[in-house]
C-alpha cells in the first residue's frame, strides 16, 4: 500500500508510469542509462564543457602539428612583442610564440591529470568501499590517517614528495593519485554508508558472498554515481595542482612548452607591461578547469533526477 | 473557522466541503495525463468521508486538489471545489492563506516529516495561536491545553521537547492538535497512522470521533485500509485510476459492495474464518492502468471478470444503487457476483506432526549496548520450528521479533549461552561461520523488496547468484532450474532481463521470494513480507506464499504486525512483548483466546472488516524502553487486568502451560482469564475537561 509520501501518487515521480503498469515491462534494461546520456547531451553546461575540454585534448594530441610556430624555438629578432597578426598571443621574452606555447603545453598536463586522477579513484574507491563495509577498527584506523594526510594542502605533500624523490612525470601521478585516494575514499565511504542500511548486503551475506564480491560486486554499481562525479570534480583539481607545482618549479622542466612553466617563467615580466606572457597562459589553465567543473557539474544535476 | 466569514454563513452551512466533477492533469514530459477524473462528493459537519483504493488510485491528488498544494506540473482541469460555500479556484494568494490557516487542515502520515526538527514542539503548536493574532504567552498557554485535549497526560514535558525526542504516536498527537487548534471546517487526514502500531493507531482514532463533534468539523479520511474505513467513516467512496468507482455509506458500501473493484478489494482482505487451505483470498489479475491510459469506456474492464463489449466501448455513467448510493459499473447489480479468479479451497501440505524439529533455540537472548546503556532486545527465548510448519511471530515494534528472526539467520550474533540447532547439529552463531549448507537452510524474505534487491542487477543475476551461491549449481543447470524458479513465482522469462526500479513492488516481491526459494531452503523468514505492498498484490503473494510451501516442505516464521496475515499463514503464533514469549499456541487458541492480556489489546487495536467494532481494551502509552524494563511482570505498566494484590509490580510470571499445547505468562489463573475475556473491557478513560472556543474572534 501506499507507505511513501503524498507525492507518490504524482505521475511524473515515477519516469516509467505506474512501477508493474504492461507498459512499463517493454522497457529495455539500458534505457535508464541510455536516458541519462540523452540528457546530459541535451544540458547547455555540459556541451560547453566537453567542447572546451575536447579543444584542449585536440591540443595535446596534434599540437604539435598545426601551432603556427616552433614552441621552443626563440626568435631573438622579436622577443616580448605584443599581440600581432603574426603572432597572436605575442611572443615572451626569448622570442618564443606564446600561441604556440599554449597550445603544445596542454600535452604533459593532460596526461599527468587524467591519469593520477584515474589513479586516485581506483584507490580512493577501494579505501572507501572497504572503509564503508568492513567498518569497525578498520575504518577508525584509515579515517584518521586520512584525516592526517588531509590536514596537509595536496600542493604542500606533493612539493615535499617531488623534492624527496625528485621529479617525473610517474612521480607526479603518483604523488597527486594517492593524496587524491584519500579525499575520494571519504565521499565512497559516506556513498557506502547509505547503502548499507539495504537489506540487499544482508541477502549477499546469507548467500555466503565473500567482502570483496560484496564490495566489486554489490555495492560499487550502487555508488558508480558519486563516484563518476568525484573523479570530474579531482580532475580540475589536478590540472590546477600540476600546474601550481610546476609554476614552482617542481613539474614539467623547461624548456618543455607547460602553463605553469611559462607563467612562472614570465611573471616579473608583467609589470613592464608584457601582459600577454602570463594571461594566455593562465587562462588555458582557467579554461580548462572551468570545463572540466562544468561537465562535472552536469553529471551531478543529471545522476541527481 | 474563519473569522473573515460572516457569522450567518458558519451557522447556516451544513456541508463543509462540496467537490463537484473535479478532474486534476498532470503534465507529464509535454503530454497532459488525467489523474483524477469526474470525481464529485461532498462533506457535511461532523461527518467522516472515506476515500479508500490502491496507491496510484488519485486518493492523494484529490486531497491536494482540495488544498490547492498541487505540485507546479499539476492543475485542476475541470469541476470546482467549494469549502463552506466559498469557490476554491476564484480565491487569490491572500485568500487561499486564509483558508489554509483557519479553514481547512491536513494531518500526513509521517509525522516526523511533518514538525520541524530544530524547533521545539511548543513553538510550532503555540504558532498556530499567534497566527490567530493572540500573544506569545497566551499561545502558548493555549497550546498547552490543546495537547490535553489530544489525551497528552504531560503536556508540558512534550511542549519543552524536540520533535526526536518524541515516539511517531506522540507526534502524530501533537500534529492532529496542531490541525485542530484553528477549528478546521475541515480536518483532511491522508494515511493518519499507516507508520503507527496498531495500538498507537488505536489510541490515536479514539481521539478523533469526539473531537470531530466538539469542533464541527467535517473529516475527510484517506487510507488504503477497509478496516479502518469501516471504523472511521459514514460515508465512503472507493476509487481507482482516479475514478470514484462507488460511493456511499460505509457499513453499506463494505456489507454489500455494488462494484467489481470493490468486490475485489474486499476479497483480497483476510477476515476471521479465512485461511490458507480453506477461504483464500481471491486476487484481481491484471495492473493499474497509467493515468490517462484508458481512452475509451470503464476504466477497471481490463480487470474485471464481468466485462463485456459495451464496458469497453461505453464509459459507465454514476448509476443510482440507491438512495445516496452509487456506482460506475454498467452491471452494478451482477457486481457481488463476480467469479472468483482462484479456488475457494485448495489442498495444501499439513505440518508434520511430531518429528524432529527443523530448527531449535535455547535461551536465545541479545543485549545491544548504545550510549553506556544496555538494551535487552531479546531475552531467553526458546523456539522449535516444526517440518512444513508455519511460525507466527507478533508483537509491537520493539517487541523483538526481528531481532529472533535475524539471530536465527546469523545476521545478529546474540548473547553467550544462546543456542541453535539445525535438524539437530549445532548452528554457529554468526552468517559468515556458516557452511553453504547451513546458510542454504535458512533465508528470508524482507519486508521490502526495494531495498532487498540490489537495483543495478538483473532479475537474472539476482536469481542466478543464488542458484550458483546456494544450490551449488552449474552454469547450465542453474540456466534451467532459473527458469523453473521464475515461473514458479508466476512471473515470465520476459522479466529475466529487467532491473528492479522496472518492476512493480508485487513483482519486485515475487522476485525476492523466488531468490530465498532458489537454495531449496528448509526455513524461510518472511519479515513483513507484504506490508509495502497494495492489497490486491498482497492476497496474491500470500498465496503463493503458501502454494510454495506446500510444494517444497518449508517451514515459514512469519513476522507482521498485520493480524489477519498472521491468521491466514501461521500454524502455531509466538507473542512477543519487550523481547520476551508471552504467549504461544496454535493459531486457532492464540486467536479464540483465553488471551494473554497483551495479545488481547492486540487483537482488539485492530480495525475489522466483520460486523461492528468488538469491546475493546485499550494500552495505555507505548512500549516502554528495552534499556528501563519494567520490574515484575514487565507487561505489568501498561496491562488493563492487572491483580491489585501487587504480584504484578514485583515478581515476573513464568512461561507457563495453562492447557495443553498453550504457554502464557501470566500471574492470572487461565479461567479467571477466560471469564474476564468473557465480561469485556475494563474502564475506559475519563474524557478530558474543555474549554469551548479556543480561537480569539
């Protein structure tokens, strides 16, 4: 009978009519999903963000081959000019041409953040899954390391990391993967939580499933939302940690074309006016972190129906 | 009522709420669909209307209709709605204000939905006062009244205290004070107690036909259950795919029903006398249609076994049964007629008398420790489960019937000193030390089987987990045997493909019961397995509940606070109250009594369809906390027929045979029992002092 609130008689509650009405049953598994995509595709927000981000991937991949310029190679003729027809972003101090620069230095950052994000979700979903299930002293104990290690700005514990081991591009991954598996176990634990209030866990253990068939298996399809989300969400951030460590200094080494690299390396130029040498640069950065946040921001609002 | 209204008209009025040819649209993805169609009653003063049918059947559209809170993809599409002569549609944002703050007032089912969290109950209820235009103080006195006249013996603790702190009965006392503190024209109560024990619910409708007659208020009562519809109202209509199918008196409407979904409805409804083998239940076959999806003729003809041509092609007109009687069936007087869709009487399996039992349990006992208290959710309690036999176990929620069920299956790993054993072999205690064996002989169905089936697997999955987990079974054979499963679950191969949220609670139910089936188990829990769903789905499930039985030798224990399941299932019941056996026997003594006098208030809170309402005892206050059990007999706070020489307070009764086969703790000898069973109930309690008008005019 009906035990849910008022609104469940509300058509529109319920996307297939009535649950068990004939209809409903001709509906094919996929279509939720399949719906979900038609959705996202129909969003303004996430067409915007998947056109920019699908710019700057275009970049790292065949920068190289359509940059008006050389990045690396300096023109001594005509270095610090402004903007021109020539040069459309202008050149920097060794001449170089920043259009050029900015385009084939979406390359190494695209590379570093998406796979030390996809690193820190692997982990992060694992700690949390197991953090969420197992419980108990398991979950006591690896919360408060992660709220040790969270105590710590991500930029601080990758800077001490790269100046222990020194830096590449592995160490880079792996250094922003693993500070990022701590965030990410703790919306996976709280995702977790809410599931195993489910009588479907108790089913699974009278079944005689082992933890980790329960965890792959039952819970991980049930929390693949925030999950997804989560990974959208650290991807912008990635791009923006990677860029801060190599504005430090501690990323990509010159005179590889990087946003940092080259922001860092041209700043003391902006009060001489040179303005173009730091702007296109760091709106790359902004762009690209906007995007990714926009499609994040979508996937949110879609899973959210 | 409103001070805004011209006296003359409050006098002069006599019906409250007039609903004439309302039809309600929803707009859904671009495309309107008619919830709620040609639906006209009308309510007088002091009069309870009833508007009972299935979830989806537009009970809850209608009430929203009325209150104009329909959500923004809603409206109201034709007909008018008019509250003490004053048309609802032509009032504007000002008016409708007023008339939600003086004239009409909504209780809704979940009251710990309803009050606000963070604000403390004497500030919302004395709100209501201060709208009125009265001063803090006064209000806030007036409150405090208000909650006496609801029966709270301790108003001003509740008013002192945070919605939390409070048990669903209280608040939903609270709320109907709240509801009433404006002198509502008219009270619309939508499932008051659907989430309250049957006590609680008792107490609660006791409240409301006096109070109905102090304000002049006319009630509009929504609720799925005939029982209490019988109980509450005077006139009711029952409605499906917002159609009012029928209207009338209630006594007469539920006597005599003159429409096939009526007859149907009723039908499905387990009364005294019915039972699994003999009187089952009947079902309506088929589904709800989806709003707007009968286009042409009645909307029920798809389901109705007297459906001809002309109910496909003519939609009935409201044919006049009687006086004030009528019904949307082309054939009314054929309608308590209807053939039967299932045998009255089948052949069933009868428990093995005698025999080893299945499983065993000593002195089962589980203390759960929160916040540095000690919790005794379950205290010895012993058990035997007899071959193919049934096990009911009831009691009130806390009473700790699923904590015995989850100890059982090793999901709760009780006290030391409990014992289990399996067709004689020691049982370990936990789910995770058990063999496949062992974990095979005992699952569950749970109560809802939204929740029990993960929502990302396939009816496929579901059911072959078990197969390869439970029976062991091969890829091929597993193949095979799924296919036996489903279908012995009465559903189709179509559904193997499909996830749970594509299914129906019946058939979603169908598919959980068909995955505890799969292992071939010697035991099967069925914690509630029918309270989430519609009562046509449940005559169905509890029907196949005891077709499978039969089939496969099971023994069942069956967990509900729903008495006329347990009636209809049970062989043997088990009455628990604060974790401890009070009474055990066959269904048949348990329920003739002499009765324990717990389980006597039990069956007494308990709305019926059979004839007028039985003397009832009432409990007063609720179960107490398993942390502060009561000294003594620890029934003895709240028994209506406990001794004066104070035995009661100061010494626990044992489990006691007081006849054959029939075990009761109780300090009271059996006869003396019977003879008072026999008399009737004890005082009632005394009416509270009231002051007339409370509303400053």
């Amino acid at each position: 009978m009906s035990v849910g609130p008022a609104v469940e008689e509300i058509p529109e509650a319920s996307p297939l009519g009535r649950g068990g009405a004939a209809g409903a049953l001709d509906v094919s598994a996929g279509r939720i999903r399949r719906e979900h995509l038609h959705q996202l595709v129909r969003t303004k927000t996430f067409l915007a963000g998947a056109l920019i981000l699908a710019w700057w991937v275009m970049c790292a991949i065949f920068g190289q081959t359509f940059a008006p310029f050389k990045a690396t190679s300096p023109n001594l003729l005509s270095f610090n000019s402004a903007p021109s027809a020539a040069h459309w972003f202008g050149t920097d101090a060794l001449g170089r041409d920043v259009l050029s620069r900015v385009v084939v230095g979406a390359r190494d950052i695209l590379k570093i953040a998406p796979l030390a994000t996809l690193l820190g979700t692997l982990v992060g979903t694992t700690i949390g899954l197991a953090q969420g299930y197992i419980g108990g002293i398991f979950d006591l104990v690896v919360g408060r390391v992660v709220d040790a290690a969270l105590a710590l700005p991500t930029v601080i514990v990758a800077f001490l990391f790269v100046v222990a081991v020194g830096t590449s591009t592995l160490t880079l991954v792996l250094v922003i993967g693993l500070v990022f598996g701590l965030i990410i176990a703790r919306t996976v634990r709280a995702a977790v939580l809410q599931e195993r209030e489910l009588d479907y866990l108790d089913a699974a253990r009278l079944r005689g499933e082992t933890t980790v068939h329960v965890m792959f298996v039952e819970i991980l399809p049930n929390v693949m939302g925030p999950v997804l989300v989560e990974f959208t969400v650290r991807l912008g951030y990635a791009v923006f940690t990677i860029a801060t460590l190599s504005f430090l200094g501690f990323g990509v080494q010159p005179p590889t074309p990087d946003w940092g690299a080259d922001i860092a390396a041209n700043y003391q130029y902006l009060a001489a006016g040179y303005w173009w040498e730091t702007l296109f640069p760091a709106l790359a950065i902004a762009s690209l972190v906007i995007a990714v946040n926009l499609i994040g921001d979508s996937i949110e609002a879609v899973l959210a129906q | 009522m409103s001070s805004q209204a011209p006296p003359a008209t409050a006098a002069t009025t006599a019906t409250a709420l007039v609903v004439d040819r309302l039809h309600v649209t929803y707009k859904v993805r671009a495309t309107d669909r008619l919830a709620v169609r040609d639906v006209s009653f009308s309510i007088g003063r002091e009069q309870t209307f009833g508007l009972v049918g299935e979830s989806g059947c537009g009970k809850s559209t209608t009430a929203l209709a009325i209150t104009r809170y329909l959500p923004s993809n809603g409206r109201i599409s034709g007909g008018s709605i008019s509250v003490n002569g004053q048309d609802l549609a032509s009032m504007g944002p000002d008016a409708l204000r007023r008339l939600r703050a003086r004239t009409i007032s909504m209780v809704y089912q979940e009251p710990a939905r309803a009050l606000n969290p963070s604000i403390r109950v004497g500030r919302q209820v004395a709100e209501v006062y201060e709208l009125a235009g009265l001063k803090k103080a006064e209000a806030l006195e007036r409150a405090e009244e208000m909650l006496r006249v609801v029966q709270i013996a301790d108003p001003g603790r509740i008013l002192r205290a945070y919605p939390h702190q409070l048990s669903g009965g209280m608040l939903q006392r609270v709320i109907i004070a709240m509801a009433l503190a404006s002198e509502p024209s008219l009270l619309i109560l939508d499932e008051p107690t659907t989430a309250l024990d049957a006590t609680v619910e008792a107490e609660v409708l006791d409240l409301l036909a006096p109070l109905r007659e102090r304000f002049h208020t006319a009630v509009l009562f929504i609720s799925h259950n005939l029982g209490l519809i019988a109980r509450m109202c005077d006139r009711v209509a029952v409605m499906y795919a917002g159609e009012m199918v029928e209207q009338g008196p209630a006594r007469e409407i539920l006597d005599n029903p003159r429409h096939p979904y009526t007859v149907g409805l009723l039908r499905c409804v387990p009364r005294a006398g019915q039972r699994k083998d003999h009187g089952r239940l009947d079902t309506i076959p088929g589904f709800l249609p989806g709003p707007g999806d009968v286009q042409a003729g009645c909307v029920f003809a798809a389901r109705c076994a007297l459906a001809t041509r002309r109910c496909t092609e003519e939609a009935p007109p409201l044919y006049q049964v009687s006086a004030g009687r009528t019904s949307r069936c082309h054939y009314y007087e054929q309608a308590p007629n209807v053939p039967r869709t299932t045998p009255q009487d089948v052949k069933l399996a009868t428990p093995v008398e005698g025999g080893e039992p299945v499983v065993s349990v000593w002195g089962a006992s589980k203390t759960f420790h929160a916040r540095g208290e000690r919790l005794h959710a379950l205290v010895g309690v012993d058990l035997e489960l007899g071959r193919g036999e049934t096990l009911g176990l009831v009691g009130e929620s806390g009473s700790g019937k699923t904590t015995l069920a989850r100890v059982l299956l090793g999901l709760t790993v009780p006290d030391q000193g409990s014992r289990i054993e399996l067709e004689g072999s020691p049982l370990p205690m936990a789910c995770t030390a058990r063999d496949r064996k062992q974990l095979q002989a005992l699952q569950i169905v749970f109560q809802n089987p939204g929740s029990a089936l993960n929502r990302r697997h396939t009816v496929r999955h579901i059911i072959t987990r078990s197969l390869k987990k439970l029976a062991g079974l091969s890829r091929q054979e597993s193949e095979r045997r799924l296919v036996e499963v489903v279908h012995s679950v009465r559903m189709e191969e179509r559904h193997l493909a499909l996830h749970p949220y594509q299914l129906s609670g019946g058939l979603k139910q169908r598919v959980a019961i068909a995955r505890a089936f799969a292992g071939a188990p010697r035991v099967l829990v069925c914690d509630e397995p029918t309270s989430a769903l519609d009562v046509s789905v449940q005559a169905a499930i509890l029907n196949l509940l005891a077709d499978l039985q039969s089939q496969e030798h099971v023994s069942y224990i069956v967990i509900s606070h729903d008495l006329g399941v347990v009636r209809y299932l049970a062989d043997r019941i088990v009455v628990l109250y604060l974790g401890r056996v009070m009474e055990e026997g066959s269904a048949e003594t348990v329920f003739t009594g002499p009765h324990h006098p717990y389980t006597e208030a039990l069956l007494s809170a308990v709305p019926s369809l059979d004839g007028p309402p039985r003397e009832r005892i009432r409990l007063k206050g609720e179960i107490p906390s398993a942390a502060r059990v009561p000294t003594g007999c620890v029934f003895h706070t709240r028994c209506p027929r406990r001794l004066s020489s104070g035995i009661c307070e100061s010494e626990e009764p044992p489990l006691a045979e007081v006849e054959p086969g029939h075990m009761m703790r109780c300090h009271i000898p059996v006869d003396q029992l019977r003879r008072l069973q026999a008399k009737g109930p004890g005082p009632s309690p005394s009416p509270v002092p009231w002051r007339s008008s409370i509303m400053p005019n």
